[in-house]
C-alpha cells in the first residue's frame, strides 16, 4: 500500500513538474522577430499598414509563434512553407505564425460558439463546431489568395508575352524588355508585375536567365508558367530567335486561354439545368396545388 502511494505521489510530481518546465519555457520566449527583407518582409509591411486588425494581434502572433517554434514540427513546417510560397507569402507570416493564426482561430470562434450556443442552449456542440470551423477558415483564406495569384498570372501571362517579344523584336534584350513591362504595371498587388520583378532582381543579382525562370516557375507552378520557361530555356540552349519563340508562345497560351474558356462555358449550361428543373417543379408545384384547393373548394374531389 506505501508503494503504491509513493508511486502516486511521484507520477503527480513528474505531472506538475513537466507543466511547470512546460508553462516556463512558453512565457521566457521571446517573440519572433518581424520578416523584413524580400517579399515576405513586404507583404507583412503591406498587410500591417492596412489591416488595423492584424497590426492589433501582430505582437499576439509573434510571440504565439515562438512557442511553436520550440515545437518539433519539421514536416508540418514544410508543407505551410509551400502554401505560403504559393499564396506569395500573403500577410507575410512565417510557418510557425500560420500556426498561432489557426490557433487564435480555434480559440476565437470556438469562443463565439460557446456564447451563440449558450443563446440557443446547446454551447458544447457549437462550441466544438466553431473551434473546428476556425482553423479550416484561416486555410482556406490561404489557398484561395494561392489560386487567386495562379488565375491572375495564367490571365495576364500571354499578353505580357507578347509584349515581351514585340519589345524584342523592336530591338531590346530580354531583361529590358521585362523591366519595361514592370514600369508599365502600376496596379496595387499586381502578381505579375511582382513576379518579374523578382526575375529582374534574381538576374541583377548574377543568376543566370535559367535559374531565374525556374525560381519564377517554383513561385506559380501553372501549366502556362510552365510552358514559357520550358520555351525560353529551350530557345536559349538551341540558339533559336527568342521574340520568335516567345510570339508563338503567346499565341499558344492565348488559344489554350480561348479553348478553356470556351469549356467552361459548355459546363456552365449543363450546371444551369439544374436550378432550372427545381424552378419547373416549383411552378408545377404551385400551379397544381393551387388547382387542386380551388377544386376541394368546389367539391369537385369529395
């Protein structure tokens, strides 16, 4: 019986000591430090200027973030890199920072849950459903700002290209050409003008043509990326006339453009059947049971 009692109290001590370890390296860590170089930096810049919200919670998440960071969660860590990357690091939040964010989200709408649920007198079931909807909110912010990047510069790309070799052909080089496009392209959070940027920074810096456009490729890696840096790569490595290459490439992609839209559109009219049915059995619904009142009224049906 003495040994189980100290076997007890030596389980409840390791407990408490473990959360006290615990509890003390969480509130010694310092926050993280606030990115601010290349365009993570950047877009945090951008979105603390314009979001009073996220200034307000930046500190929150900061020092959020260094408690995952004490956390041993490599793979994880990996895969929110890729997201960030693909999403052109929107907010500019590090991959420990996206996970305080789902975090803040599990606390803030399973709060809102409680108290709607309390309303309605069921918080547990709402609160449960509000701290597993949050986190899926903050991905799904995330991967739409991702297809939103991809759409706008599979959109813009073919016409940039044909910039790009009408430039060339005028008698600019490569990089100058891009350069003027960058120039030209004044909208706020403009995708591709970013993007070319970067490619313009990267050959600035020493990088060749081909390491510049395969950085540009691991940033948007859409099938129209894909097909341009393949071609200018390829132009370069056989000597072909690079404007020519780059005049049938976005003669290419603006086809494909035309084709995709084109199917879109034959998918939208199938889609549209169906609304279209549940209307006809709505009027149907209404012209015959309003037939059938007025016939029970007159007592023709009994």
């Amino acid at each position: 019986m003495a040994d189980e009692l100290l076997l007890q109290y030596l389980a409840l001590f390791s407990t408490a000591a473990s959360i006290a370890y615990g509890s003390f390296r969480l509130m010694s860590a310092k926050p993280a430090a606030t990115p601010v170089f290349g365009s993570r930096g950047e877009r945090r810049q951008r979105a603390v200027e314009r979001s009073p919200m996220f200034a307000l919670f930046e500190p929150a998440i900061r020092l959020v973030g260094a408690w995952f960071a004490a956390i041993p969660l490599e793979a994880s860590r990996a895969k929110i890199e890729t997201l960030l990357a693909d999403s052109g690091y929107y907010l500019g939040v590090t991959a420990d920072e996206y996970m305080a964010l789902r975090a803040f989200s599990v606390v803030g709408f399973g709060t809102f849950g409680f108290f709607v649920g309390d309303w309605f007198g069921s918080p547990e079931l709402l609160t449960l459903a509000g701290a597993a909807v949050g986190p899926l909110l903050v991905s799904s912010q995330f991967a739409g700002e991702r297809e939103r990047r991809f759409k706008e510069v599979s959109r813009g790309l073919p016409g940039e290209i044909d910039m790009t070799a009408m430039c060339m052909q005028a008698g600019m080089d490569f990089p100058g050409a891009i350069r003027l496009i960058v120039s030209q392209r004044t909208a706020e959070d403009d995708v591709l003008r970013d993007e070319f940027a970067r490619i313009l920074a990267e050959l600035e810096l020493g990088h060749t043509r081909a390491v510049a456009l395969r950085s540009f490729e691991a940033r948007v890696p859409t099938e129209a990326v894909r097909e341009f840096v393949g071609a200018v790569i390829q132009a370069e490595e056989k000597g072909t006339p690079l404007a020519e290459v780059l005049r049938i490439q976005a003669g290419i992609l603006r086809m494909r453009r035309t084709v995709l839209a084109e199917e879109a559109a034959s998918r939208a009219g199938v889609l549209m059947m169906i609304p279209l049915i549940m209307l006809l059995g709505c009027i149907l619904l209404i012209l015959m049971g309003s037939m059938m009142i007025t016939s029970y009224d007159s007592g023709f049906l009994g």
